[in-house]
C-alpha cells in the first residue's frame, strides 16, 4: 500500500526558499544603500536616485537596464520606463560600489561635441564644484537616456534644455580653477627661478 505524504510542509520549505533567491533590481536595493563619501559621486548618486525614484511605482523591468550590453536597440524607443527607472537605480548603485560612472556615450556625430564638453569641464571642476558637475552630468544622462523610451520623450527634451544650462556653468567654473591653476603654477616657477638666482653656483645654501 502506497504511503500518503502530506505535501504541505514541502510546500512552505520551497516558498521560503524561492524567497530568500529572488533577485532585487537595482531600484529595490536603492533606500538599503549608504551613499559614497566622495564629495561628486555622492551628489551625482543624489541625483540618479532622485531620477530613479521619480517615476514612481514603475512595475518589473522587461531588459533590466539601458547597458552598453542591452538587448534594447540604441536607435529605437522601445524601452519601458521600468527599464528606464532602473538604469538610473544602477548607476546609483555602482557608485556605491566605488565604480567610475562615465556620462552616457553619445549615439550621434552632433552630440559628440557637448559630451566632449561635458568630459573636459568634469576632469577640471569635479573636484571643485562637485554638486555642480554631478548636476551637469545627471542633465546629460537624462537627456540621452530618457529619448529611449517614448513616453518620456517630452521629458528628455526638458533635460536636454537643463543640461545647456548647467554645461555652460560647469564650463565656466572649469575655466575659473583652470585659471587659478595656471596661476599658481607661474607663482611656483617664479618663485623657483629667484631662489635659483639667489644661489650662485657651487654654493651651498643648506646644511647637508
């Protein structure tokens, strides 16, 4: 005679155990993150969580993110705002992991030119102006990602007109510590050749 086993403890076992695999996406791990101490990657994550959350309840990804590995072609909207909500989540969270997130690459010869612009104006005031730069960048990634995904064309067309403004500042800025580092460099070497002139050859002017 067969013996009968009463499934139900097999049951609550599997369930606890499918539960404790789920894989979160990056937009669930967001509010258990502590954010970098880096003074720029901590604004530029301030503002890819901001972009992340503010979608709202946005349901599960179909493709994850917008990576350079997505299945989403890069010349078409066919993402969803899921996906979308996401990627900024992910980049969020790689800062928090101490990786380098680089403005989003440009897809055409005419944006070319301001993402250069945005590179050279971050490697100078970064660093200076952190809240600034990560400003600037978040503008740009708004732009050219948000043009991925239909219904939130009109809003990338917003962050496109942000991110003029917020270049031009950075490159300003930029143009300023450029100046004042240009400055202190000719103040070094100045300052060099009158000690060299102060010593004539030979001569020791220090104890060994």
């Amino acid at each position: 005679m067969a013996t009968k086993i009463d499934a139900r403890p097999l049951l609550v076992l599997c369930a606890v155990s499918l539960a404790g695999c789920i894989n979160f996406s990056p937009l669930d791990d967001l509010d258990a993150t502590t954010p970098p101490a880096d003074p720029f990657q901590a604004a530029l994550y301030k503002n890819y969580s901001f972009l992340a959350k503010s979608f709202g309840q946005v349901g599960q990804a179909q493709y994850g993110s917008f990576d350079q590995d997505s299945s989403i072609p890069l010349t078409e909207t066919q993402g969803t705002v899921a996906d979308l909500a996401n990627t900024y989540a992910d980049k969020a969270m790689r800062l928090t992991r101490d990786e380098v997130v680089d403005p989003e690459p440009s897809r055409d010869i005419k944006t070319h030119d301001q993402r250069d612009r945005l590179v050279r104006a971050l490697s100078t005031a970064k660093d200076v102006y952190p809240r600034d730069a990560a400003r600037a960048q978040a503008d740009w990634d708004c732009w050219r990602l948000n043009l991925r995904v239909a219904s939130q064309v009109p809003s990338a067309e917003k962050c496109r007109q942000s991110f003029e403004i917020t270049l031009a500042r950075l490159e300003t800025e930029a143009a300023a510590v450029a100046a004042e580092k240009a400055k202190e460099d000719e103040a070094k070497k100045k300052a060099a050749a009158e000690q060299g002139q102060k010593t004539a050859p030979g001569e020791i002017t220090e104890n060994p």
